[in-house]
C-alpha cells in the first residue's frame, strides 16, 4: 500500500538543550490505517506531532504528509489532515453549526458543499439535533464528537488525534473511539493517534509505534510487540520498551487552543 505519512531521520534540537528532543526518527503510515504514535512524557512524542502538523520545524531529516513537505508546503499539507487537539479548542460562545461554519469559511469549503457536510457530519457523531445549541452547554464527550466532525468537514486524508479521550468517562471514550473507527472505515481516512490508554492502542490500532528518548524503541502490531518483549498486554510491552520511570512533561508545552488559531492565521 501507500504512505500517507513519511518520516525519515527526523531530528528537532531546540537551542540551550544539550540533547535532541527527536533524534533519528523514521517511520511509514499506509494510507487507510489506524496508527499510534505511543510514548510517555518528554519521549519526543509532541515535537514529533508538531512537526507533522506544520507547528514545528525539523532540524533534520524529511516529512511528507500525503506528499507535500510540512515546513515547505504549509498550506497543502494542511489541506491533507485535520485535527483534534489533547486540549479543547471550539469556541464556547458559538453553536456546533457556528463552530462547523467558520472551520469551513477557514479553510475555503465553498457554501454548499460546506453545508452539506455539515449536516453529514454532525447526524454521524449525532449531533445534529444540537447544531443550534452553544458548545458551552455540551459535554466532554459532545465536545470531542463535534471536534472530530469539524476536523473531517474540509474532506482531509489523515486525522489526527492527540489524546483525543482524555478526561472522559470509559463510556464516552468507548463511544469515540466507535465513531473512528466507523469513520475510518466508511470515509477511509487515516487515522494519527496518540494516546496514554495502552488499552485504546491495542483495541483500536492497527500499527503502532513507541518513541523514547527521541527515538523510535519499537515499532509494528500490538502482537508483534507483545511478542518481541515477551509480555502479556501492550501496557507491558510498553513499560519493556520504555522503563517504568515516572517521566517528566516536554519542556514549554504550547497553548492548544493557540496552536489551533495560529494554523488558521498561517492560511
């Protein structure tokens, strides 16, 4: 099959820092799959993230993103993905319609298709009896649905999702990660995903990477990592791979909600 996303040698040294936040990075996303990206804090894991979503720029090393370079071609490789945050970044004081209408007008849906999609997308993750409602009465979970779907509204090829269930009940999370799976099966979309529930990995993805100390430590099936460490579930292969170390958070993490407006004004 195609990589959708190609990383090869990726290296990210950030000035003052005696050690690369990425060192060596290389690994392929078919098109079509279902892929996390696992590593505990400080791994290189978000440098990583941001590098393929045009925030960061590499030291070293090539990214293409469904075939554009990130740090060259800002503007088609955003057009290829879209993205739902670990933080939340709607806009409270607007409705779910609201929310899907200004994503559209950012990223240049003519009207009626914009519309159109809108309406698809907010009936798939069910929201479409609520579109008129202000996104401040939702719910975690409402907020993550209406995330996704506006993510998906400008047709891209990959969606991230960075801990897209953090601070949901099981239910919920069980619940989102159905629509992604549905999503991904029914649109084909390539699917990111990051997450610290070593259970969503097994569950969910089909490939997966683990990233420490900058570099990649292990790479393939959950079976096949479960395999090469001698363990009985993902979270301790994981722990094999990683240590049990408790880690620290990657130094001078950026405002999400920031980022996301900055990826617009860049348009």
């Amino acid at each position: 099959m195609t990589s959708i996303i190609s990383v090869n040698g990726l290296r990210k040294t950030y000035p003052k820092s005696t050690l690369p936040a990425v060192d060596g990075v290389t690994f392929e996303v078919e098109e079509g799959d279902i892929f996390a990206f696992l590593g505990p804090n400080g791994a290189g894991k978000t440098t990583t993230i941001k590098i393929l979503t045009t925030l960061l720029h590499p030291s070293g090393g090539t990214v293409r993103i469904n075939g554009h370079d990130p740090q060259h071609d800002q503007d088609a490789a955003r057009r290829s993905f879209g993205i739902v945050f670990q933080d939340p970044s709607l806009d409270d004081e607007l409705t779910a319609w609201e929310n899907m209408e200004l994503h559209g007008i950012l990223y240049h849906v003519p009207k009626d298709l914009r519309r159109k999609r809108t309406e698809e997308l907010l009936k798939v993750v069910e929201l479409w009896d609520r579109r008129d409602d202000y996104v401040k009465q939702f719910s975690g979970g409402m907020k993550r649905r209406l995330e996704i779907a506006r993510g998906l509204l400008h047709h891209p090829k990959i969606l991230f999702l960075d801990e897209p269930t953090i601070g949901l009940d099981p239910q919920t999370r069980n619940h989102l990660w159905s629509y992604v799976i549905a999503l991904n099966k029914n649109e084909g979309i390539t699917v990111f995903l990051t997450t610290h529930y070593m259970e969503e990995a097994e569950k969910v993805a089909r490939h997966i990477a683990v990233i420490d100390h900058g570099k990649i430590v292990g790479q393939g099936t959950a079976q096949e990592l479960r395999e090469r460490t001698k363990t009985a579930t993902l979270e301790e292969a994981f722990l094999s791979l990683t240590g049990s170390d408790i880690r620290e958070e990657e130094a001078n993490p950026l405002d999400q909600m920031r980022m996301h407006r900055r990826m617009h004004t860049r348009r």
